[in-house]
C-alpha cells in the first residue's frame, strides 16, 4: 500500500514503542526494598496467575553497531560462569517470594546471546527451574539465538534441556547490509537450520529480521523476506531499527552511512508485508507475522492477544513477568521493577539475599486502565469502551475521563482512514498499523504534556 508522505511527515515524531505502560523512561529509584518485595509478595494475589521468567544473558562476542539492547562483550569464560552460578541465585530468591502453587506458563531468554553461554550452562539453569517449580500443562520456553553461535550438537541439547521456541536473529541475508552492522553471518545455512530443528519434534521456529539498516533497499529487503519465507517458519518479526545514537554509542557508527529515512523505511517494510501476506502470514500487532493456524493468529481472531517485553504472547502463556539477570524489567500487575545494568552490583546484591534493583514504577488504578486500552489497540487493533468500563467498574464517560480522551484527535484518525471510530468502539485500519504507536499514543494522558524521549515511531 502506499502510504501519503504527509502522513509519514505528519507522525513520524518521538513516540513510546508501549512495551510497557507506563514507558520505562518513568521508572525512577526512589523505592526501598521492603516495598519491593511487598510488590512481589502481593503480585501472587494479582493476576494474571501464571509466572512468566525472563532470563537476561548479557554476554556477546562482539557488538552489532545497531544494537538497542544491554549487552557485556566478553569472552572471559570465568566471568560468564559467574553470572550463571549468580543467575541461579536470583533463581532461588524468587523461589522464596512466589505462592509454590503458581505454575510457569512462560521463560523467555534474550539478551546479549544467550546461546553464547556454554550449552552446559543453559543446561544447569534449565534443571534449576525444574527442580524448583511447577509448569502449565503446555509452558512456551523460549530463546533468542544468534544463528553465528547454533550448531546442530547446540541445538540437540537445548530441546533436550527444554527449550521449545528458538527465535533466530537473522537480521537480514545480504551480506553486505551485515558486514556494515558489524554482525556475524549463520554458520548453517538458514533453510537447514530451520529444517533440523523442525526436524525435532513440535519446536516452533522464529525468524527475527530488521529494517532501516544501511544499503537495505526494497529490492534487497525483497529477496531477504522471499528468502525467509522459502525456510517455512512459524512466525517472522520485522522490527524497525530504532536510531538512539545519545543512548547507544556503537550506533554512531552507522552515521556514514545513507541511513533510510521514513519513507524508505515505510517502502521496506511494506516490501516484506506484501511478501508475507502473500506467502499467508497473517499480520500480529506492529511487527510480528505468523502462519494462520499459529496461536498468536487465533489469538489475533478471538481479540485476546497480549503483549510485554518479550514479544506478544497468548492468555494461556501470559504470566506476571519476573525478571532475572542485569536489567531485566519484571512486569507485575502493580509494579515494575528494574535490575542493576552493572555486572558488580548484581552481583553483590544476589550475594547478600537482595534482589538487585535499580529503577521501579509502582502502577496506580488509573494507569492501569491505561495501560489496558494501549495493550488492547497494539495487540488487537481494537478497542471496545463497554469491555473496559465493565472490566473496571466505571462508566465508560469516566473511562474516557481517565484517558483525556479527545474525540476530535480520533476522528481526524478516521478521515485519515486510519482507523474505524464507531460510538463505543475503535478499529485499526490495514494502513492505520502503520500509525499504531500514534493512535495509541492518542489515549495517553502522559502525552498530553510529554517531556521524554524517545525513539521516532517510523
């Protein structure tokens, strides 16, 4: 589709990605550790139910310059066992904070690398979690991997130890784009790769892609998506690359290059929605893509798509995150909580039975409300005022107080064909998910006066 360049002009400014509600750029460090664990303690009565870990694996072996993420590049072996013997620490600190009759529906490892570690490290923190908690009958264990680092000895043994998801960070196949990225190309050719690990059993497979890198261009993106649809994954995520050179410096390094700017981001990323579509992916949210009969395509269908750090997720995986390793964000009904980025620090924390936060928000009733309606417009493009109001007992006139809601703003939306406003509800057009993070933006009353930053929305 092509999308008018005054609406690229128009809403190409600094918008929240909404990962979380409120945006981590609130979270502050004014806390004590009683109200934090008083947070986690209360979080067992809160739902929903289920427990979702996220592990956070620092280490690389080198630095991609686009990188947003924390990363440690270290190839010291003796420091990176550490962490892990650290890691199962934390591990047990929230053996003793969480209600034993919870299951885990969810662990999500990401990073850094985590298929950086030795496969005996993962294998050890695995059995941790085994050993230590109950699981839902069908849990989603999932592992952002680098493919430079997977081999099939590699991947053998993190099915064996548990893993059922493995999202592959391809990026792009042009090698050029990732010679200029500073990234390592798969050892194994991804159609093989892909093959074997299907080969496995019921292993769901995710490939990671990203677009706005230098010499990335509709036809080269072309060939790249036409490429990974030929490996036949489950799911694709096309993420935009997110330029924050004041917070990332490595990302400095890309600005000799002809970076695209948001038309030819909009081009490429329009380029790889028509291939997927074609192919019969269904769209999921602002970047995802999965085949129809995938959960996150149903839970697209049934309106009951969710969302949180690690990607969209269904109501059966979904859990309360708790987040281990350095700067990972636990996500609680009424809080979240955020690790120390500094390996020392950490460290010392675990050591002395503390858990090693640095930043939190403590979300209030009314944030909530907020944080429900944005969640439901990225997850599901939809947005019903009756649903919400009756959820939270209030009227939906009080529901639109909360959200300084500006009817005029919505309906400028609607000329725009953006979306489809109707008296008591929302619906996000085709085009208007081009626009997601504006229209959720829209029922921010944080945006009214915004004094953050962050990264454009195209």
């Amino acid at each position: 589709m092509k999308i008018p360049e005054t609406l690229l002009q128009k809403y190409n400014v600094p918008t929240p990605r909404y990962t979380s509600y409120p945006p981590a750029n609130y979270f502050h460090e004014e806390f004590t550790a009683e109200k934090n664990n008083a947070a986690l303690i209360e979080s067992n009565q809160s739902h929903p139910q289920n427990i979702s870990f996220y592990l956070h694996i620092p280490f690389c072996g080198k630095l991609c310059h686009y990188c947003g993420c924390n990363t440690h590049i270290s190839r010291d072996q003796v420091l990176i066992k550490d962490y892990v013997e650290t890691l199962k620490k934390e591990i047990l600190l929230y053996k003793n904070l969480l209600d034993p009759n919870r299951k885990i529906s969810q662990i999500h490892w990401g990073g850094g690398t985590p298929n950086y570690l030795p496969i005996e490290e993962v294998e050890g923190i695995m059995a941790m979690f085994f050993k230590h908690f109950e699981f839902s009958q069908k849990p989603e264990i999932a592992m952002e991997c680098h493919p430079a680092h997977l081999t099939f000895d590699y991947v053998d043994r993190l099915i064996e130890s548990g893993i059922n998801r493995m999202s592959l960070g391809v990026q792009d196949f042009e090698s050029n784009v990732m010679q200029a990225v500073n990234r390592d190309e798969s050892i194994i050719p991804i159609n093989e790769l892909v093959q074997y690990i299907k080969s496995k059993g019921d292993i769901s497979i995710n490939l990671d892609f990203v677009y706005g890198l230098p010499f990335q261009t509709p036809e080269s993106f072309n060939k790249t998506i036409h490429k990974a649809v030929s490996a036949n994954p489950d799911r694709l995520a096309i993420f935009s690359y997110a330029h924050v050179p004041w917070l990332k410096k490595a990302q400095q390094k890309l600005e000799k290059y002809d970076l695209p700017n948001a038309e030819q981001k909009i081009a490429l990323f329009d380029t790889a929605f028509h291939v997927l579509t074609e192919a019969g992916y269904v769209p999921i949210g602002l970047d995802h893509f999965a085949k129809p009969k995938d959960e996150l395509s149903i839970a697209l269908n049934a309106k009951a798509l969710h969302r949180n750090f690690q990607g969209y997720c269904t109501r059966e995986t979904t859990g309360q995150v708790y987040a281990l390793g350095v700067s990972g964000i636990s996500q609680l009904d009424n809080a979240y909580l955020q690790n120390t980025k500094d390996l020392r620090i950490y460290k010392k924390a675990i050591e002395a039975g503390e858990l090693p936060v640095e930043k939190v928000y403590f979300v209030n009733d009314e944030e909530k409300i907020v944080r429900e309606v944005i969640n439901e417009l990225m997850c599901n493009n939809y947005l019903s005022f009756p649903r919400i109001a009756t959820k939270y007992k209030i009227t939906i006139d009080e529901l639109k107080a909360i959200l300084t809601f500006e009817e005029e703003t919505i309906k400028q939306f609607e000329v725009e064909g953006l979306l489809i406003y109707k008296e008591d509800t929302v619906e996000i057009t085709d085009e208007g998910q081009f626009f997601m993070r504006n229209i959720a933006a829209s029922f921010d009353p944080k945006m009214k006066d915004n004094q953050k930053n962050f990264s454009k929305a195209l």
